[in-house]
C-alpha cells in the first residue's frame, strides 16, 4: 500500500469530479459495443428464465425442466435482480443495461478502492481508467451474466475494508459485510472473500466482528447448502458445481475423477492459461495473438503480483481475496478456464498495478526527478492506451452487427449452428403440442424461444441408457445440434444405435441441425 493517509475532504457536485468522466468513459464503450442480441452461452438464459419463475410468483424453479424442480445450481441474487428489473422493463436489453450498470458502478468503487490505499488522486483516475477500459469489462457490460454484478459486489466489500480496515465502523463494516455475502448467494466463488474476511479479522484480532460475520456467513452458507439437500430428491438431472468440481472433465464424466497428482498439473496447466492467455487478453483484447499476450501477461502480470506481494507486509482483505481467489481458480476443471473468472480480479490487480509503478517510479515531484515523473506517467498512460486501442480495434465490427440487429436481422453475427438451433426451437414452438417434451443440448435455451419443456440429455456412452433416459423422461422430441461437440460423442451414437426409434421431421441450416421425432416410451 503507498499511503493510508487521507487528504481533507473537499465538496464537490456531482459531474465536477474526474472519476465521473471515467465512469462516463466506461458507459461510452458499453454503448459503443453494446449487443442488444442474448449471450449465446447458456447459462444466461437459464439465469433469465429464473428470474422469470421468480417474477411470475412460481418461486425458485427450473421451468424448463418438465417437473418444474426448484433450482440447486445457482444461487439465487442475480436471478432475483433479473426478477426486480423484469418487474419494471421486461426485455433482454433491459438486463443488459443492468450488467452495464453494475460495471459502470465497478468502476467508481474502483477510484474508491485505490483512493483509500494510496492517498493519490492521480494513481486512482489511473487504475479506475484501466478498469474501465479494458475490453473484458466492457465485454461483459452487456451480457446478461452474473459476472457483472459479482464484479460490483467484491470491488465494494473491498472498498469497506480497505476504508475501515480495523472494523471500528459498525456501519462500514456490516456495508461490507452484506456486500461479500450478496457475492456469494451470486457466485459460490465469493467463498474466497468469505474466507479472506473471516483471516483479516482474525489477524487483526477483531474478535466481536469475527464472531458476528462468522455466525452470519454460516448461517447463509449452511441454509444454501441445506436448501439443495432438502431438493435434491426432485428429479434434477444436472451436478452441482461442488460434484463437477473432481471430475476430469465435467463435459466426460465417464473419465471418472481427478486424481492428487491430476490436480497438481491442473494447477499448472490453469496457471498457463490464465497467466500467459486469460489475464492478457481481459486487458489487451481477445485478439491478442498468443506472443503478444504472453509478453503481456508476465510483463503486465509481474507488476500486478509486485504490487500485492508489496502489500504482504501489512495483509488485509484484499490480499487474503487476491491470493485465495487465484489459488480457487487454478483448482477449477481445465474445461472451464475462461477470462471470465479473472473479471473480479481486475481492479484488485490495476490498483496494485499502479502501486507498484508509484513505488518504482514515485509521482512525487519532490521525490521524483522530471525525467523519472514523465517515465511513470508514461507507464501509466500506456497500459491504458494499450487497453483502449484493443477496444479500438473491433469497434467497427461491432457496431456493424448491431446495426444489422437493429435493422431486422436478429441472428446477425450469431454462429449459424447457433442461429439454426434458435430457428429449430421456433419451429418447435409453432408445430409441437404444448405439453411436448424436447430433449436437446442447451434446454434452456429451447424454452426460452420454443417454449416447449425438455432435459438435458446424459453424458453417457451406453446407448440403450440414454434411450432409456428419453423414455423416462417420456421425450417426444430430440434435437440434433452443431453447437456443442457432446452432442456427437454421446446423442448421435445412441440415435444411430437406436435409428428406428427417431424419425426427421425439420431441418435447419447447412450442416444441418435436426428436430427428429422420437417413436419410442410411453406417449
């Protein structure tokens, strides 16, 4: 930490201040790239029609699903805003707009953060700016996922625990208090700030608040976990992050579970990605060919880990996160290594970037000679102008789809396997009985637009298993993508295995994607 000193406060009206230019910044670049069409992921329209079971009084269900369980996979904050915001503008854009508000919002808790840590305005303009321009950020502004307000929920219960670092402020305290436990009823990996908040204040030996935000956090915890037990007996097909967590693969659970030595080379091989590809491309853009990124992420990545091993001296909660953080994320699954899980690190990481370029090369003019001040300024100014010029880069292809969205072609710049899987779901949605289940690979996403239930199909090599599974589930329809390549591996071989049970009805696309009627099970 360069300083914990605070200057005088002075008054200033809302707009006056600089950070509200960087945030406008941040808001400019979320429009600039803003894609009004859904996330082609999945997951967001399973977040969505969550937050559809909550807004229309069904409770905490998976709709999609042919019995309608309640829902055990994710916990239940970001639904619950989509259901809040679903109440009073219901619409794709309107979620998006709320992921762009929550970022925006990261970015002023930013200036906050490193105002605190370091006393200095200038290296707090600057490590917000980098937060606000760098392309994952504004990537992630608007998509309808849970990153963005995760992102906003750590940066503020950061913030309080930098601002008050001795808990002495009761309200301070139970601001960041709430905050880490909203992050992690939004993502389980808010445990690790659970964890780092429980270390700092036990290492600062604030017994009363411990007791009190152990007994609380335990309390969530423990009803969370219990209200998955209590439904686990409904039917639901799906793992828990908690159970695909051991596996080898979670996408080839027939690969079975990872061995001590297996997780040892899990970690190094997760350092690879994230170090010298995920990390460099959340700042540099996902262009960023593999030298290029890999220079980047040990050059960008030995300031950031300069900056927090600097701060070891004297840990807080932020250094228990960073740390705990990143161990998680090397222990997750090699299939789900993504920039995405480095989001919530990123104003963490620019503000001991700017940290450690403040101790290498002091901004103080009374400390500093020009020539030394000029090089820092530089520093600083180019890993934000390396940041925006990746935005700069893709700025006309962006705004080239959302200009063909906007003028009435809806699956522009959408994969085509995509695009035909939507066009098959619509087409399931005008010809199949209401009552029709559809097995398929991303069933929320056929809900969403066909509004027909269905399963997941399993992950499984044994055919006549699987075509047991589409009886139980009495399957009148199954669906027959180019998205996913567990698709190939375990539905195409049981069709084949099982032919005269299936029979085409529609196609889309070439190659195509097939909504093939199933002849067998109960009807």
């Amino acid at each position: 930490m360069v300083a914990t000193e605070q200057p005088p406060r002075r008054g200033w009206r809302v707009g006056s201040h600089p950070v509200f230019w960087v945030c406008g910044t941040h808001v400019l670049l979320g429009l600039l790239f803003f894609d009004p069409k859904p996330f082609i992921g999945g997951d967001n329209f399973w977040y969505m029609i969550l937050g559809e079971s909550l807004r229309s009084g069904n409770g905490y269900r998976d709709l999609w699903l042919p019995t309608a369980p309640h829902h055990v996979h994710y916990p239940p904050v970001y639904p619950l805003l989509l259901a809040v915001t679903g109440w009073l503008f219901n619409s794709v854009v309107a979620f998006k707009m709320l992921s762009l508000a929550c970022t925006t919002a990261a970015v002023g808790f930013t200036y906050a953060l490193a105002r605190r840590r370091t006393g200095d305005t200038r290296l707090s303009l600057a490590a917000a700016l980098l937060v606000a321009v760098a392309p994952a950020i504004v990537e992630y502004s608007h998509w309808e996922l849970s990153e963005a307000p995760f992102l906003l929920l750590v940066t503020i219960s950061l913030y309080a625990f930098v601002r008050d670092p001795e808990s002495h402020d009761l309200s301070v305290f139970a601001f960041g208090s709430a905050a880490a436990l909203a992050a992690y009823l939004t993502r389980s990996a808010g445990s690790a700030l659970l964890f780092a908040i429980v270390v700092g204040l036990a290492l600062r030996k604030r017994w009363t608040r411990l007791g009190w935000f152990a007994g609380v956090s335990a309390l969530i915890v423990l009803g969370w976990w219990l209200y998955v037990r209590s439904t686990a007996a409904e039917g639901v097909t799906y793992t828990t992050y908690g159970q695909e967590f051991f596996y080898r693969d979670p996408y080839r659970p027939e690969l079975g579970h990872v061995t001590l030595s297996e997780l040892v080379r899990r970690v190094v091989e997760n350092l690879k990605v994230y170090l010298l590809s995920a990390w460099p491309q959340t700042i540099g853009g996902r262009d960023l060919d593999r030298g290029a990124a890999a220079a980047v992420g040990l050059l960008l990545g030995g300031g950031v880990l300069g900056g927090a091993l600097r701060s070891v001296r004297k840990p807080g909660v932020p250094e228990f996160f960073f740390f705990g953080y990143i161990g998680l994320i090397l222990l997750w699954p090699q299939a789900w290594s993504d920039q995405r899980f480095v989001l919530p690190l990123v104003p963490l990481a620019a503000v001991y970037l700017v940290e450690a370029i403040a101790w290498a090369l002091p901004l103080d003019r009374e400390r500093a000679p020009s020539g030394r001040l000029g090089l820092a300024h530089g520093v600083v100014g180019a890993c934000v102008a390396f940041a925006l010029f990746a935005n700069v880069r893709i700025v006309r292809s962006s705004l080239g789809c959302t200009r063909a969205v906007l003028g009435g072609q809806p699956y522009a710049c959408y994969p085509s396997a995509f695009a035909d899987f939507v066009k098959a779901s619509k087409w399931i949605a005008d010809h199949a009985e209401s009552a029709a289940v559809v097995i398929s690979r991303k069933p929320q996403i056929l809900y969403w637009y066909g509004r027909r239930r269905g399963d997941l199909y399993p992950f499984t090599n044994d055919a006549d298993s699987l075509v047991r599974f589409l009886d139980a589930r009495k399957a009148r329809y199954v669906v027959v993508d180019n998205l996913y390549g567990t698709t190939w591996h375990y539905l195409v071989p049981a069709i084949q295995s099982h032919a005269n049970r299936f029979r085409p009805v529609h196609q889309e696309g070439n190659p195509p994607t097939y909504v093939l009627e199933y002849l067998g099970g109960a009807r």
